[in-house]
C-alpha cells in the first residue's frame, strides 16, 4: 500500500534540482542570518525542504523551519524555474518573533 502513495522516482528530478543549488541556498542563508537581529524573523539551526507533488508552491512552518515546495514528476516548481528562489522566499515570509 505504502509504495503506492509514494513512489521515490517521482521525486528524484525535483530533488536534484535542490540538491543542484544546494551552494546557492547555503550562500542565501548565510548571506541574510544577522537580518533577523533587525526584522525579527525567527533563525532556525538547520533548515529542512521537503518535496510534494500536490498542492500550492510552497510554504515554511514557521515554528519547525520546514519548507515544503511543490514539484512535479519532471522536476519543475510553481512560481520559479529555480527551486533556490522558492525556498528563499519562504524563509522569510514566515511569521515574525512576537517582539
């Protein structure tokens, strides 16, 4: 039953496509960490993405720093061609820090 709700090949391209920009989402985090000292987002240790093959483009659960971004099966993302533009943007769309 579990093998066919869930079929690693479907992933694979989606996944190599993170895995690809990889350098450049590192780059992005670390390039943006001090912004949380001056908006307040919350700064997570380690960030981790997830893929799914339904539902919107993505989302970030700002209380795990999970980011979920949607694929498809030729791994392609909703909204950008680069899956590094959609996990960059989630990080801080996430709620702030009550102050």
């Amino acid at each position: 039953m579990k093998s066919s709700v869930y079929k690693k090949g479907e992933y694979e391209k989606g996944f190599k496509n993170i895995a690809t920009n990889k350098v450049l989402i590192n780059k992005m985090i670390n390039e943006f960490c001090g912004i949380e000292k001056n908006w307040k987002f919350k700064e997570f240790e380690k960030y981790i993405i997830k893929l799914t093959l339904y539902g919107p483009g993505g989302s970030c659960d700002s209380k795990s720093g999970i980011i979920t971004l949607y694929t498809t099966k030729e791994g392609l993302y909703k909204q950008y061609k680069n899956p590094a533009n959609t996990s960059f943007t989630k990080l801080f769309i996430s709620e702030p820090k009550n102050v």
